[in-house]
C-alpha cells in the first residue's frame, strides 16, 4: 500500500475517542459573576497576518495518492463551509513525484479563497518552499520535526543535521509566515528558544495525547519491535506549559484535540490558534462530510458558551487565563521548575 494511505488508515484504526489524556488534568476557575454579554463574544483570533475567524484549524494531514486527493477534497469542501485555516499533508512527495500534485492543489481548486497552509519537512530547502507556497498559493508555511517518526520508519531519513540551517534561510526567504511544527511529540522550552534564535516567530507545539508517528510507523515495521516508543514525547499541555515565558514567540498548539474543551484549555494555556488532525480525520471517514461540518459549527458553539461561562469576550482575552494543573503536568511543572 502507498505510504500516505497507510498513514490514513492506521492513523485511523489507533484513533480512540475520548482517549484520556493530559487535558483532563487542567481545571478552570468558576466565576460566578458574569458580566459579559453574549452578543459581544467573539471566537476570531490573529496571528502573524493571518485572520482566522475561529480560533481552530484543520491540521497537515494528507496528499500523494489517489485516496488522499479524496481526503483532501473532501477537507477543503469542510475547510471552505465553516471558514476554517487548512494545512495540507507535506507537499515533499509532489516534489519527488509530480504527478501526484493534483493531490494537493485540489485544495486551492475547491476553496480559492481560504487561508491553507502548505508543510514541508524541515529536510527540504528554501527552493522547495517557495515551491510549495507557490504551487498551492499558499498563505503561509508549515515547515515539520519529526525525527522519531524518520527514526521508527523503516525506510526514513537517518540525518538531520542541516534541519537548523534548512529553516533558517526558509524563514529568512520567504514573504509568507512560517510556522515551525512537530507531529505528535511535542517540544521544550529549549527547542522553541532554539527555534527563536534561528528566527522562527512561530510554532505549533503538536503534542502527544492523539495521533502518534512512532505508534504507526512501527506497526509498519515487519516485526514491530519499537512499541516501547508508542507514546515517546511530551504531551500538548505540557509543551504548552514548557512554552511560557519565551516573549515574542507565537503559539499554536495541537496534539490530543478531542472536542471544544480541549480547543478552549489549549487557548488558556497561551496558544494563539488549535490545530485538530486525528478527530476530524475520524469524523470524516466515519461519518462523512456534513457531520463534520456539524461537529465544527457545533464546536463553535460550545466555545462562545465557554467564553461567556469564563466571563471572556475574546480570544484574546482568553489567552493566558489561569488553570489549575493536576496529575502529571503539575509534576512535570515541579520537575522542570515551571511556575
Ligand atoms: C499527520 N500529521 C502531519 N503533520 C505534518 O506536519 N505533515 C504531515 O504530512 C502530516 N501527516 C499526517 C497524516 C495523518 C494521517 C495524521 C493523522 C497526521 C501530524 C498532524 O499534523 C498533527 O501534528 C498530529 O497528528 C497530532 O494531532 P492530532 O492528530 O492528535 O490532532
């Protein structure tokens, strides 16, 4: 089977709703006092440039197949009726193979005017990403980590050394923004004050608690023996909490994202925008494309309730509101010396 379509499938036969994870250790204070009012809440949220008219995204998922092109289409429609931010699957096998690069414009082709987002591997060079950004007319660039996912693949790269210098001059060359993202295993506060020293503005922390590369590339593995590794990297809150205090640096987060609740605690922990993978992917190929668009504007929903319960008007307003931490991230927070 093609890579990009065992990706959906296993990403797709390891996905468990509700899956417990450490956004369930994140309490928020109750106000009893409200004195915002409803009509004044709203869910935009800003960042670099981009103007998302919600504060969710449908994160890198797909692209370099037939079946793929379906998913992407089918994303783009969802991406397009709710008017939320999509990012492409990595655009790299369409500069390898060029005849599967349908697979990825079709997401310009059925929303021409939507803001999408194209994702290259932190391998490729600052050619490529104009490339990318070209191809798909994209309004921004997501360039990915994943060393432990190349590592547990077996046919992945074995190198990364020129990953620093590779987003260096992305970052210098390009006129759109670029936001730096892992996949599932999330960051430190060194890595992102890495990333700030070679000019990154932007991060997606993309944590564990959901979708797990090292979990799906060893069931690829004939013997499967780096199981161990299935749930290798920090989780999403805790990166999250890992993020705090580095000035001028954007936040996004993902990893783990299971409904409105989780979107709305992300936001509380300092991220800007939440990007969704796994649960829209299931939603998707469970139930098809008009009971996505329904989980999303319901989700929309639930979030301007959440607003109004916290007394918040805006997105804004939101970030950075105090949480109380239990479990394993208030542990962590003991270890690392976090406040
Ligand atoms: C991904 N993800 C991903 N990320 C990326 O930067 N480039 C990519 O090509 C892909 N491909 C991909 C395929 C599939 C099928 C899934 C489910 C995910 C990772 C994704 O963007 C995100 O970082 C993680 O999946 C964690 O989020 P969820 O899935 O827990 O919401």
């Amino acid at each position: 089977m093609n890579r990009k379509d065992e990706h959906v499938s296993l990403a797709r036969a390891f996905h468990q709703k509700n899956k417990e994870n450490d956004f369930d250790a994140v309490r928020l204070l109750h106000p009893s006092l409200v004195t915002a009012r409803s009509e004044e809440i709203d869910l935009q949220t800003e960042f670099l440039g981009l103007q998302l008219s919600a504060p969710f995204f449908i994160n890198a998922m797909t692209g370099g197949s037939e079946k793929t092109k379906k998913i992407n289409h089918d994303l783009a429609i969802i991406a397009r009726e709710t008017d939320l931010m999509l990012a492409t699957g990595s655009v790299s096998a369409a500069l390898k193979d060029p005849s599967v690069i349908d697979s990825y414009t079709i997401v310009r082709q059925v929303n021409p005017t939507g803001l999408i987002l194209g994702n290259m591997g932190a391998g490729r060079t600052c050619d490529d990403a104009k490339k990318i950004v070209d191809i798909l007319q994209a309004d921004a660039l997501q360039i990915h980590l994943n060393v432990p996912q190349e590592l547990v693949m077996p046919e992945g790269d074995r190198e990364f050394h020129e990953w620093p210098e590779n987003i260096q001059k992305t970052v210098q060359s390009l006129t759109v923004p670029v936001i730096v993202k892992e996949v599932g295993f999330g960051m430190t506060h060194e890595t992102i004050s890495q990333l700030q020293t070679l000019g990154v503005k932007a991060v997606d922390v993309s944590g564990r608690g959901g979708t797990s590369f090292s979990q799906i590339e060893n069931a690829r593995r004939p013997k499967r023996e780096l199981h161990y590794l299935d749930d290798w990297g920090q989780s999403t809150v805790v990166s999250l909490l890992e993020a705090q205090n580095i000035p001028e640096m954007t936040l996004l987060a993902s990893g783990g994202v299971r409904n409105a609740f989780d979107i709305f605690k992300a936001l509380c922990l300092g991220a800007k925008a939440v990007g969704v993978s796994g649960t829209i992917l299931d939603q998707l190929l469970r139930h098809g494309i008009e009971a996505t668009i329904e989980m999303i504007e319901d989700w929309k929903k639930q979030l301007e309730r959440l607003y109004l319960m916290t007394n918040k008007t805006t997105t804004a307003d939101l970030i950075h509101n105090p949480v109380i931490l239990t479990g394993a991230p208030k542990e962590w927070c003991e270890t690392r010396g976090i406040d």
